[in-house]
C-alpha cells in the first residue's frame, strides 16, 4: 500500500515546453486534488476530481489541464509551460477519519520553468 | 484576505520547550488538519479533528469550533520536530494556511 504517488519528483523545463505530472492513489478513495505551492502562499488548489470521471477548476487553474484517467490515476498537464509555474506540486487524496501520521498528499514534484 | 491564518509564521525554540502554534479560520468547516511537512518536502497529516482534543505521543491539537480556532502543542520538544506545521480547514473545499516554520535548537 503506497498510498499516493507521484512522478516525476524533479522536472526542469523550457519556457513553452509541455509536460504532465503522474499521480495515482492505491486507497481507492473518490476524491484526487492537485495543489502547488509557492513561498510565503499556502498551498492552491489548481484542479480537482470528486469522482472517476468528473474534473472541476480550483483557485488557479489557468495553463492546466487535467485528466482522471480512472478511479486511481488523477494527471496534470502543462501545455505550455512558462516560468511563473515553477513551483511545488502536490497531489493529494483525502482520507475520510482521521489517524495519527495518515498521508494523504504524494511527495510532490519540483519543477522549474527557465 | 486568507480563509486560515496561523500564527507565527516562525519559530525558534530550545529543545525541551513547550511550543504552541495557533491557527485560526474564517470559514464555516467540517474538519481541521494539522500537516507537517518536513524540509524534505513530504506533508504528513498529523490530526484531523472537528471538535475537542486529540493527542498522540507529544502532540496536542485542539480545536474551539465557537471561536474558530485551534491549536497545536509540541510538548518536550526535540530537534527532529523541526519542519513547517500547516493548518488547513475543510468547508467546501480545503483551505490551507501558509504555515508555521519551527526549528528545534540542541
């Protein structure tokens, strides 16, 4: 039981380059969110999934795309990246009850844009 | 205007002190979380509580949902607590405050 992983964990880019991150979840949850962070800002939902099937936008979901690609897999797509989406991205899968040292978020990915 | 404001955004303390770091929200919500996240960059969630009082081990967190407000404690606190704690609140979505950095000094 991996929980939530994500690939890749560092990813350096070009401006306009295109790139998508991997996040698959093995705790067979509905719920699968993508969140950057960025210094000094708490973390920003940029796009979430309710459901297999289902996407809706977050707080900042301008030069994303995403897909759930089935109940367990939730993908972030830059279609053209470009440098103010250098950040931390963490995709993570809320668990529902609460336990000591429960991990619900993926190890993130550090990506920069140049 | 930030949903969840934790205070303070940074911490020193000596090893063995007792730490409080509060957090405070705006929101109406279902749940609050205590994260942790280490420099390594992982994030941990330590609590999820909606009324009262949790502990495990040396952490304390409580919540007073008529103020809206919470608290995490480290008692004895060591040198590997050092990390960054994140309050985040669950209404309809989940809103996160911009966390709190403590370093343990030896």
């Amino acid at each position: 039981n991996a929980g939530v992983t994500q690939t890749p964990k560092f990813q350096v880019l070009k401006t306009g380059q295109s790139m998508t991150l991997q996040c698959a979840q093995d705790m067979n949850h509905n719920s699968m969110y993508w969140y950057r962070q960025d210094p000094g800002m708490g973390l920003r939902l940029i796009y979430y999934s309710a459901s297999e099937g289902t996407t809706d936008k977050g707080e900042v979901p301008n030069g994303y795309n995403v897909s759930r690609l089935n109940k367990r897999e939730f993908s972030l797509r830059l279609e053209s990246a470009a440098p103010s989406q250098t950040s931390v991205y963490f995709c993570a899968s809320p668990i529902a009850g609460g336990s000591y040292n429960e991990q619900f978020f993926g190890p993130g990915t550090r990506l920069t844009v140049l | 205007k930030n949903e969840v404001e934790q205070s303070p955004q940074n911490l020193t303390a000596q090893e063995g002190e007792f730490i409080t770091i509060n957090c405070s929200y705006s929101v109406g919500i279902s749940a609050l979380h205590w994260l942790q996240q280490h420099p390594g960059g992982g994030i941990v969630s330590l609590f999820m509580l909606s009324s009262g009082k949790k502990k495990h081990g040396r952490l304390i967190a409580t919540i007073n949902i008529q103020e809206k407000h919470s608290s995490l404690h480290i008692t004895a606190s060591h040198p590997r607590d050092s990390a960054v704690y994140i309050c985040a609140v669950t209404g309809n979505q989940f809103y996160f405050g911009t966390g709190t950095s403590l370093t343990v000094i030896p």
